[in-house]
C-alpha cells in the first residue's frame, strides 16, 4: 500500500494533466478553426456582392459598357443591361460561378421576370417569394440584400438549399437624385452546400448549433434541420450553460458574427471515455497488485510457519524430524541449516552417550570377522601340510592357490587394485583349472610396454571374464584352448581384452547379449558379465565397460575398459 497509493496518485495527477492539455488543445483548436471558417465566410458574401457589381462595372468578357448609358431606356425599351441582352447577360452570371443555381431579374417598371436557372424541373413563377425579396431592396435600395437559407420551393424542391444574394440597378446616368432610379433588381440563387462544406472542417456533432447571424441577430445559416426564421430576429445571446463551449468570431461584411455552441459532453466524448478506461486499468492493476502482495506474503510465511513449527517439535524432544519440502531460496537456506543442525546434534550425542557402546560393538564385530577366515586358513593350511606329508605336491599346490584366492576375495580392502595383484589372483585361479582340465586349456598374459604395473583395475574384474570364457566358449567346443588377456593403454583408458579360441557366439545370441548389457534390470543368466559391466559403469562413468565381438566357429574377444589410475594416488597417470 505504501508504494501504491503514490503510485496511484502520480497516475490520476498524471491523467488529470493530460487531460487538461487535451482539452484546452482542442478549445484553442475549435476557437483558430472558427476565425477561419469567419474569413471564409466573409470572402463567400464578398464575393456575390462582386458579381451581382457585374451590373454596373460590365467587367465580363466580350462585353464593355459605358458609365453614361441610360440604364432605364436599356432596360425599359431595349431589354438590355450593359448593352446586352438581358437573357445573355442573365446567363453570363450564371456560368461565372458554378455554386450559383438560378439567376432571376425584375423590372421595375412592370415587375416582368426574367430568369436563367441550371434546374432540369420547372419554374413555377407565380411561387417566387417576389414580394420578400424586394422588401430588403425597398428600404435600403443602394446596398446588397441577402435573402437567408430557404428551400427551392418553387422548384418544387423541398431538399435543395440556397441563399438568395439581391442587388438593384439603379441608373446613375444625368443628374442624381435623392431618390435613387431603380430600374429592376437582379437576385442570385446560391447553393448553400457552399457554406456546408465550409463548416465539414469543423466536425459537429447532432446535438451541436451553428448560426451566421447579422448585427441585429437575424438568421442567415444554420446546420440545424429546421432554422429560426429569419424575420423573427431572435435573439442567439451566449447562454450561461456549463455543458456549452460557445464560440463567437466577426463577419466584417454582415457585421456579424459566427456563433458555435459545442457540447462539452460530445466534443471529449471519447477523451472521457479514455479517461474513464483508464481508471477502470489503475483499478484493476492496484486490485491485481494487492492480490498478489496478499499472495507473495502468504507464501513466504508458509516456510516461516513450516520452520517455527519444526523447531516446537525439536523443544519437545524430536530429534527425527526434516523440513523435506523447502526452495531454493533464503527460507530454504535457513531450512538446510536447520537440518544440518538437527543431524549434527544427534551426532554430538551420539558421540557423547553411545560412542564407547558403539566403540565396544565394533571391536567385538572386527574380532569375530578376523577369527573366521584365519579358522579357514589354518584349516587349509593343516591339510595342504599334510599333503605334502603324504608327498602329493600338486594336491598341496591346489590347496595353495585356493588359499591364495580366498584372502584376495575376502580381503575387504579398496575396490581398486594393481594390474599385477589382479593377474596373480587369475594365475592362482587357472593353475586349479588347469589341473580340473588334465592342462588341455592354457592361459597366456600379455601386457604392453606402455602399461605400468601399479596402474589400477577393478578388483576380481577379470576372473569372472576368464571364467566365462571356460565355461562358454573352450568347453563347447571340446579339446584343448587357450585364453590370451591382453594389457594395452589407449589414450586415456586402459584396455584389457580377453580372447578365447571357443566355439564363438551366433550373431542372434550376439545381439542378444549386447541388448542384456545395456538393460538395467537383473539377468536371468550371464550373470558375470552383466555384474563386471555395471560395476564398471557405475564406478568410472558412461564411456567405460564391456564390449564383447565374436564369430561363431572362430571365438570370442571381451574388451574391458577402465579409465587412467595409478596406486595410491587415484589420479590420471599424465597428472600422477
């Protein structure tokens, strides 16, 4: 909480911030965008006041006129303006400006309507608000009367829009008078999606107002469907409405003014509902964060709880208990500790109430493990002496060499021993075969001038191999055999290879037996082989053990491989 209620408030400050920024970006955009759309507007007036000026500058091309024409006698008699047919004149107008629908012109002498028009429907002239349009003109004859948005009405198109520009020509050729000649008055139809694309770049919602207003408040536009009539000059004074942002900028030419009125709640929309979006987020991550904090706090004081209550059972006297279920972590440090000192402190009291018991168990034990094999030895020896008593030498002999080979066996000393301790318990094994077999299998040694003799094997390795050889292979095959092992260093791995001249394996039987090797439950049969091979595995590693090759009819070869290792030392011989 102490780190996220900061957290949060520098996020709400934050958005707060943004927020306003945003806002006020948009309020001075709105405020640029409706002095543009105030210019623009105010060249839209000037520039139909300058073409209904047509009339008296005859500044149009192929046509020229004079100031001291008689516009009345043009007008009246000739049906003329500026020299010109009132038709052609009509048509010029309407073909300078491609937002200009109609062009109507009515004299003044007999009110006679002449009009050219780009609508494909017609006229219906007895609908032309004719007495509208010139009430404007009648009280200010000299200036431009602008006739607000209205429908087409007597077009008999009700969807069309137009705002009606009119002017009067006023003959101004002789003498001037007070009261101004007006001979006709010339109205201009204009299409009022000119002022609709106009206001496009302000993208306005529904519920947003526009109006062009006039000095005296009177209506000239509206993106409303339904606008204020003009006539009842209605009053559009900026409202005191919190939900409104009003904007106002001046038509020089109406001396007038521009009056947007935005709702506050659709112009930032959508910056609101970002806001609201993001306070729903801060929400949730502070609602998730607190979940996990109340998470993370309970799973470290499970350990903690886990602890404390092992050591209420180490105070009532339990001193068989271990934390099993601990991390990698701080807590699972502090419950290593917490078992190494529970197995420590059985050691110290063991050390201190049972070690003279124990101490008196074991030398009883080591007294009756050395009382039985000198009982056999002495045994053997009474009758190898009597032996050669009776002058039976190779009886004697025997009984040596089984002597021999039960001290090796049950010597209970290291694992490893000497190549030359390892072959001379072989030579005392196969001098009692030779005589059980009338010397018809021989045995031949060959060690390598690269392999020193106190490089070290597996103890009783080789016997089991030799053994095999006997029983599997020379038997078999019947008469007299021989069994070669053979000493070489490779490398780094001392090889030793056991060769017999038997009756060979089949290449299925083969296969089998390489199969037996590498399986790690225990063999039915070729129990040795399978024995010699996991103790080597076990004890040197993956890249050592047995590989047996053989060819049926021919015999077999057995290779054994132990890594480097001198006597005493147990280390690579190049490191030795």
């Amino acid at each position: 909480m102490v780190g996220l209620i900061p957290l949060i408030a520098l996020s709400v400050f934050s958005l707060q911030a943004f927020t306003g920024h945003v806002q006020q970006f948009t309020v001075n955009n709105l405020k640029q965008m409706s002095l543009y759309m105030s210019y623009n507007v105010n060249n839209f007036f000037s520039d139909y006041d300058e073409i209904t000026r047509l009339m008296y500058t005859g500044k149009y091309e192929g046509y020229s006129h004079n100031e001291s024409t008689n516009q009345t006698v043009n007008v009246n008699q000739n049906e003329q303006i500026n020299n010109i047919p009132i038709a052609a004149f009509l048509r010029t107008v309407l073909y300078s400006d491609k937002h200009i629908r109609s062009v109507f012109f009515i004299r003044s002498m007999d009110e006679k309507i002449y009009y050219e028009t780009r609508q494909s429907k017609p006229l219906q002239i007895e609908k032309l608000p004719v007495a509208e349009w010139l009430k404007p003109l009648e009280k200010d004859p000299n200036h431009l009367s602008i006739y607000p948005t209205h429908s087409e009405t007597y077009y008999n198109s009700q969807n069309q829009k137009v705002i009606t520009f009119g002017r009067n020509l006023i003959d101004i050729s002789g003498t001037l008078t007070s009261v101004p000649k007006v001979v006709g008055s010339l109205f201009l139809e204009v299409d009022a999606g000119v002022l609709d694309s106009l206001f496009q770049e302000l993208n306005l919602n529904k519920d947003d107002e526009l109006y062009v207003l006039d000095s005296n408040d009177r209506l000239y536009y509206s993106n409303k469907p339904a606008p204020v009539d003009s006539e009842q000059a209605a009053s559009f004074k900026s409202v005191n409405d919190t939900r409104l942002l009003v904007f106002t900028s001046d038509i020089p030419y109406l001396e007038g003014r521009i009056l947007i009125r935005v709702s506050k709640q659709e112009l930032f929309k959508q910056l609101t509902s970002t806001q609201s979006t993001v306070y729903i987020a801060i929400a949730v991550c502070a609602i998730v964060l607190l979940g996990m904090g109340t998470l993370f706090s309970r799973r470290l004081a499970a350990p903690i709880r886990q602890v404390l209550q092992h050591m209420n059972k180490v105070e009532m006297g339990n001193l068989d208990i271990q934390i099993q279920d601990y991390k990698k972590d701080e807590i699972g440090r502090l419950a290593v500790g917490f078992n190494r000192m529970l197995d420590r402190l059985k050691v110290f009291i063991n050390d201190a109430y049972v070690a003279e018991i124990k101490q008196k168990q074991a030398e009883l034990n080591a007294l009756k493990s050395q009382i039985r094999p000198h009982y056999l030895y002495n045994t053997l020896e009474v009758i190898r002496m009597n032996a050669v008593y009776n002058d039976d030498s190779e009886v004697a002999d025997m009984i040596l060499a089984l002597s021999n080979q039960l001290k090796y066996v049950i010597d209970y000393g290291e694992d490893w021993v000497s190549i030359e301790e390892e072959l001379d318990h072989l030579k005392d094994y196969f001098y009692i075969i030779r005589v059980r077999y009338e010397n018809r299998i021989d045995l031949r040694l060959q060690v390598a001038d690269n392999v020193k003799p106190n490089y070290q094997l597996l103890k009783l390795s080789l016997q089991p191999i030799v053994e095999n050889a006997i029983q599997h292979g020379i038997r078999p095959k019947g008469g007299k055999g021989s069994v070669l092992v053979s000493v070489e260093r490779l490398e780094d791995k001392l090889c030793v290879t056991v060769y017999d001249d038997g009756a060979g394996i089949s290449g299925d039987k083969l296969q089998e037996l390489n199969q037996l090797l590498s399986k790690p439950e225990a063999p039915s049969k070729n129990v040795g082989l399978k024995n010699v091979h996991d103790r080597i595995k076990t004890t040197c590693g993956e890249p050592y053990g047995l590989e047996i090759s053989s060819i049926e009819n021919v015999g077999t070869s057995i290779r054994l491989l132990f890594p480097i290792m001198v006597k005493h030392l147990k280390l690579p011989a190049h490191e030795a």
